[in-house]
C-alpha cells in the first residue's frame, strides 16, 4: 500500500463526465482528486502565451520541461493547480487552448515529460486521477482502474445542456463532431492512444446518471479495500 492510501485511476472518453464523478468519488474517500487533462491544458496555454506552434516539436518540448507544477489541497478535494505559482483558472478552458492541447498531447516526448511530472504528485496514493492514461501509462500499478464510456451522442447531448446552462449558445451537430474527431485522434496517436487497461473496470456511463457512476465507483473500491 502507499503511503497515503490508494491510487485510483479514473480514464475514459471526452464528455463522459470523468472530472465531477472523480472528484466526488475522492471526496468521498477522503483522497485528493486531479485532472491529469488540467496539466495538458496548462502546458497548450503556455504554448498558446508564447504563440508557440503546437507541431513546433523542440519548442513544446522545453515549454512541458519549464513547467512548474505546485498543488493546494481544496475542501471540495480537488487539488487546485498553480502554474509557474499563478493560478490559470477559467484561462485552462478557453477553447482555443482546448484546441492546441489535443495537439500538443500528440508530442510523444512532451507527454513523457508531463507523466513524469503526474507520478510525482499521485505515487503516494490517496488520490483519484482522471485522465486519458492514468491506468494504462501513468500508473500501470495503479491500485483500482474505472474506465468511463458513453455513446458520442450521448455526450454530446450533455456537452450542450452543460453549455445551455452556462448561458452559452451550443450546436448539437458541431458539438458531435468534434467529439467524434477528438475520440479519433486521443485513440489514433501514437503516444499513448486512449484504450482501457486490460484490468480496468469499464463503465458504461450512457444510460446511467452521475451519481449512478459514482455509487458503482465506490462499491468495487470498497469490496477491492475489503
């Protein structure tokens, strides 16, 4: 056992909910809960800053070994991110930024460099990490592995009540699309494509609601402790 507990990785599909169902899992464990996504984003805004072209290869390289990742454990478990020690915030989710980090997370050696970074903050356990390759890359070791799908229309139906609620305008079949393309691209790549790990729990998430997920979540980590 590590020293803090254990290392749950929670990998998955965009738009399947894997950030609010890990977060909640943690909370309820106790445990610290992080987006391994959020330091993808954080090395595409610094590249997008630096207006740094994402297949420029050296250049993202020595922009993911500059980054300096410090953490603060907040009440809702998350572990909230400082970047270089400034907080980026809502600035993670412009999309623009969205769009270069799935470009940047194709830099095979960038992403060596970021996992590096990732075990550093999870290899004493008492956290559930979210992600696209915690359980397979990142912690093969990891002591349980959920693996979250659902339909791409499915997720793109959420994607647009999540925007509709934001008071933001959302078109279903942009949003499917892109969703569609981003699955092709994170399960393509050659460093690390998206796949579950061979003793991952895989997770259905189309018919079920949030807190469905998190109950199955927590009872196979309970029997898995008991």
């Amino acid at each position: 056992m590590r020293a803090n507990g254990m290392l749950i990785a929670i990998d998955g599909t965009a738009g399947t909910g894997k950030s609010s169902v890990g977060k909640a899992v943690a909370a309820k464990l106790g445990y610290g809960f992080l987006s391994t996504g959020e330091m993808y984003r954080a090395l595409a805004y610094k590249v997008f800053e630096k207006k740094i072209s994402p297949e420029d290869h050296d250049a993202v390289l020595a922009a993911a070994r500059a980054l300096r990742f410090t953490f603060a454990r907040q009440p809702d478990a998350t572990l909230k991110m400082f970047v270089d020690g400034e907080f980026l915030g809502a600035k993670l989710h412009l999309e623009e930024v969205g769009s270069v980090a799935s470009r940047v997370s194709t830099n095979g050696e960038a992403r060596r460099v970021l996992t590096e970074k990732m075990r550093e903050v999870g290899m004493d356990g008492g956290i559930v990490m979210e992600g696209r390759d915690v359980g397979t890359v990142v912690f093969p070791d990891a002591e349980m592995k959920f693996y979250l799908d659902a339909s791409a229309e499915e997720r793109a139906k959420r994607r647009v009540k999540q925007l509709q609620e934001a008071g933001k305008k959302a078109d279903y079949a942009q949003i499917l699309d892109m969703i569609k393309e981003r699955d092709y691209r994170d399960s393509h790549r050659a460093a690390s494509p998206l796949k579950p790990a061979d003793d991952a729990v895989i997770l259905d998430t189309s018919s079920l609601n949030m807190q469905q997920v998190i109950e199955a979540i927590l009872e196979k980590v309970e029997h898995h402790a008991s």
